[in-house]
C-alpha cells in the first residue's frame, strides 16, 4: 500500500487489513482515537517502529517524559515538528516499506 491509500482509508470505518500493530496505532490516531492507537502501539514496542509511534502518541498526550523515554529506546531524537508533520513522517517512512504489515 502506499502512503496516499494509506492515508485516504482513514475515511473508511475500520483500518486496511493487513497493518502492522505501528501502522494500525497511526491509523487510529488519525481517526481521534488516542486510547486504541496507543493499544495497538504496545502490541510493538519491542522494535525500534512501534518505540517511535509510541513516543509520538505520548507527545501527542502531552506526556513528554514518557515520550522521551520511547524517542530514547526508537533510538530517536524528540520530534520537533508539529505533531501532523510528525505523523507524516512516521507514516511515510513505516507504510509501503515492507513494514506496514
């Protein structure tokens, strides 16, 4: 899948199949859905993919010591970027890599 279908199935109302938990956790964050996107962004905190969405999803709560701590184990620095540009980025980089699914 490439990034504009990715981003365009947003409108749908549940995520592609096939999406990595990372994926998945961008997905529903687009949606609104902060506590379903940081579920599924625990179901991969064990690589260096999921550690940043998960950092992400903690700046986005405002939690910056816990972002910090997930930017630290993604071996990343703190975005500082608006929070839609980060998104992009994560996204961009994660989907139709082979690591979207």
């Amino acid at each position: 899948m490439d990034f504009e279908t990715y981003k365009n199935s947003v409108a749908a109302a549940a995520p592609p199949e096939g999406l990595g938990p990372a994926v998945e956790a961008l997905w529903w964050d687009a949606k609104g859905d902060w506590a379903k996107a940081h579920h599924c962004a625990q179901q991969q905190e064990g690589d260096a993919e999921g550690c940043w969405v998960h950092a992400y999803l903690h700046r986005k709560e405002g939690d910056l010591s816990n972002a910090g701590h997930w930017y630290r184990r993604a071996e990343r620095a703190p975005a500082s970027t608006t929070l839609e540009e980060e998104w992009e980025t994560i996204a961009r980089s994660l989907v139709g890599t082979g690591r979207s699914s």
